[in-house]
C-alpha cells in the first residue's frame, strides 16, 4: 500500500480504478431512483439483508437456496446450518454498528467476531484478535497465515486510516477492509463472514449504499469461490495490478448486488413478490 499521507486515497488512482469506482456509483444511482423504491424501501433492505446473509455464508461453504435460508429457523445444528446462522445475525448487526465504527473499528470488529461465533466458541479467542499458537479455522482461505505480532500492527495500522478519514472513494475503502481482514484472518475462526460484514458497514456508512440495498455479498458469490480466492490473492501480493483487480472485483460485486435489488423492486412493481 502506498506509503502517501492518505494511502486508501492514492488507491484510487490505480490504472482502472476510477472506471470502477464510477460504474457502481452509477448503479446504484440507478436502483435508489427506482419507482418501487420511493414507497418500498423498507421491503428492499428486508429482502437485500437476507440475499445479502445467503451469499456471505455460501462463500463460507453453506451454499444454501434462497428459498431455504428463508423458510428455516433451525440454525444452532453444526456445520452448514451454523455458518448461515451466523451469516443471518451479523447482517442483522452490522446496521446497529455505523455510529461506533466510525470512532472504534477494533471494537466493531470484535462485536461482529462474538456474534459470528455465537457461543460455538465459548472461550477467551471469542471477540479478541489471536495470539500467538492459537488456531485459526477458515478452511476456503488458502493464503499465507500472518503472524500474531503482524496482525496486530496491522490491524491497529487499519484502524487509524479509518478513524483518520480519507478522500478514498467508498468502494476503495470497503474493498480494502475486507482484502484486509481477509489476508490476516485475524480470529479463530469466521473470518470471511466478519470480513464481508465489515464491507458492508463501509459501503452503508460512507454514503455510496445508505439504505443496505446494495448487496455486495450477492456478487460475491454470484462470481465464484475461485474468482474470489484468485481477487483475494491479488489484493495480497501488494502489487498495483493486484490490487486493482482486487477492487474491481468489489465493484463488480455491488453492481451485481444492484442487479438482484432492482429485480425484487421489478417483481414488487409487478405484484410478484
């Protein structure tokens, strides 16, 4: 990462960034001056949360239909039931955090990693960056494992750009946050579900998607595990190429995130929802 006094901000200024960055304020544009939206709002955040929870747990290996993350409630079995159940709750959490992440992004950080774990952890790794031996439980992210020195500066180095603020357009930071906290995996476990939360606390909080309407974990999984993992690499060799894929990758995300809301607001219009 550039070493500028605003680093989030010279990532804009990466060879095909600026392209990114304007396609997805432009689709969102789009769906926010949909007709539907002017009268079903809530309806479209409702239905964006559970698209939103579906596509977050899938990348975290419970690739559940729609349909079935909607109608089910048993969500306290292990495995795949867990990990949706933990999808659910953080969407659900990450709209009552803006004010606090804006001051204390640790502290968001841990709240989101408690409630992912949701007592299947029921010990002092739950909420708190790991030390030093501890383990880490994150099967479908195959990079490199920081160290627990490294993670905690740069966590700390993370935190203070964001309560710095920046000129960084939102789609530059929220891919940065979740490239971040992917590559250092800094809990034991429920990495990738804290990660995309924390993109969506940015992408809500910055202005770009204030509604939650925009689901970027819809196209996150809608491009793949493979694409994600190969973006993700990217963001991790440092280099401006990569790194720029990896935020184009983001972009592309929330634009598809936009594709599937402005299909339930067509399917609200027709009476079809």
């Amino acid at each position: 990462m550039s070493t500028t006094a605003d680093p989030l901000a010279a990532l804009g200024s990466l060879p095909g960034v600026a392209d990114s960055v304007d396609s997805v304020r432009k689709a969102v544009d789009r769906v926010y001056g949909h007709r539907v939206m002017r009268r079903r709002s809530t309806e479209i955040t409702s239905e964006a949360a559970l698209r939103a929870a579906r596509g977050s747990a899938a990348l975290s290996g419970a690739d559940w239909a729609l349909e079935e993350v909607r109608r089910r409630s048993d969500f306290g079995g292990e495995g795949e039931p867990r990990t949706v159940g933990a999808a659910l709750r953080l969407t659900a959490e990450a709209g009552q955090l803006l004010s606090v992440w804006r001051q204390s992004p640790l502290r968001v950080l841990a709240r989101l990693h408690l409630v992912a774990a949701g007592g299947d952890r029921p010990d002092a790794s739950v909420g708190r960056p790991r030390l030093a031996g501890e383990p880490v439980v994150e099967p479908l992210v195959e990079l490199p494992l920081p160290g627990a020195d490294e993670v905690a500066g740069r966590l700390e180095g993370l935190a203070g750009l964001l309560i710095a603020g920046s000129a960084a357009p939102a789609l530059v930071t929220a891919a940065v946050v979740h490239g971040e906290l992917l590559a250092l995996r800094p809990f034991g476990s429920h990495n990738g579900l804290v990660a995309r939360a924390a993109e969506r606390i940015v992408l809500v909080g910055s202005g770009l998607d204030p509604k939650a309407i925009c689901p970027a974990e819809v196209g996150h999984a809608e491009q793949g595990q493979e694409a994600y993992a190969a973006a993700l690499e990217g963001y991790v060799s440092g280099t401006p190429e990569g790194l720029a894929a990896w935020i184009a990758h983001c972009g592309r995300a929330v634009e598809l995130g936009v594709r599937e809301s402005t299909a339930v607001c067509e399917a609200l219009q027709r009476g079809a929802a």
